[in-house]
C-alpha cells in the first residue's frame, strides 16, 4: 500500500517494509519472530496494519515504525486487512480473516477485539468489504456471508458452490 511517497510491503521471510517510493530507499523494517506477510496492508490514522502468517495482526506507526499493538488470532492470518469508517466518520474498524475459520473486527486504536465471525472453513486471501453498512466476506467454506458491519450481526448466508479465496465486490447492492 502507498501513502505520503511511502510504500508499506511485506515479504513471506516475515519482513515488513517502508520504502520511499521514488528512490526505493528502506526507511524502516519489522521482522516477524516466524512466519510472513502475505496479504496488503491497511492504513488507520497514524498506524500501518498488516496481518502474518505467525497468527498475529501488527500494528506500527507508519512514519517511524514503532510498535502500536498486536492482536493475536488462533491461526494463520494470509488475508489483507480491510479498514472500514462509518458515513459519519465516528467509528473505524478494522476487518481481518485468519485460518482459524474467523473474520474478526478490531478496533483500530488499540488493537482489541470488537467481535468475532465463526466460518466452517479458512478465511484465505479475501479481505471483506462493506457497503451500506453491511460487511460481505467470503472463506473456504464456499459461503458469501452478510454481517451488520458495527455489531457483526448475521444478515444472511449465501451458498455459492466453492471456496471464495479472494475480495468480493459489490456494486449497486449486488456481491459479486
């Protein structure tokens, strides 16, 4: 991901970069104890977020890299981390699948889990997205799930026949 001529990438020998984005030049570099960076970053105030495949969601201060929290999940996490406002601009969220078979909501300050999504099968490489207030996702189970994208509560589960390992979209109300 890119911002302020900075481009924030992560590798599967555990690193994680900032780089200038004209020159290329490191400006700072995370290791992850094991494991490695596989789906894109997100961005909420200050902090860069990205999710590894040593089970954590990191956080750090994307000018200096300086830790800001790390949220632990039950496995792998490949998936690319999705940040999510309010129309109103009150709340952020951040939504992350792991290969422990959930979708979680964290709030992007401190890191904390806001709630959970329990799926039958991994949640890969997708991340979810939301559209009018509703958070769409997707997993190995073969299941486009609708959640109320503040509460996470349940709207409705559609069965599509095979494993959803990438992002859906929407447009004009319909998932595709």
């Amino acid at each position: 991901v890119v911002r302020n001529g900075k481009v924030y990438v992560g590798n599967k020998e555990g690193s994680f970069f900032c780089l200038e984005l004209t020159t290329g030049k490191k400006l700072w570099e995370k290791t992850a104890p094991k494991g490695g960076f596989e789906g894109a970053a997100g961005f909420s105030g200050e902090n860069v977020i990205a999710g590894c495949t040593d089970s954590f969601v990191y956080a750090w201060n994307a000018e200096t890299g300086m830790p800001a929290w790390k949220f632990e999940t039950e496995g792998d996490v490949h998936a690319a981390v999705n940040v999510w406002a309010d129309p109103a601009g009150k709340q952020e969220r951040i939504y992350i699948g792991s290969y422990d078979n959930k979708l979680y909501c964290l709030d992007p300050k401190d890191g904390k889990k806001l709630w959970e999504v329990e799926t039958g099968n991994y949640i890969n490489g997708g991340s979810p997205i939301t559209a009018d207030g509703k958070r769409v996702f997707g997993g190995c189970d073969a299941v486009l799930r609708v959640h109320d994208a503040v509460t996470g509560k349940e709207i409705k589960q559609i069965e599509v026949g095979s494993q959803i390992a990438n992002n859906p979209a929407i447009a004009d109300g319909v998932a595709y």
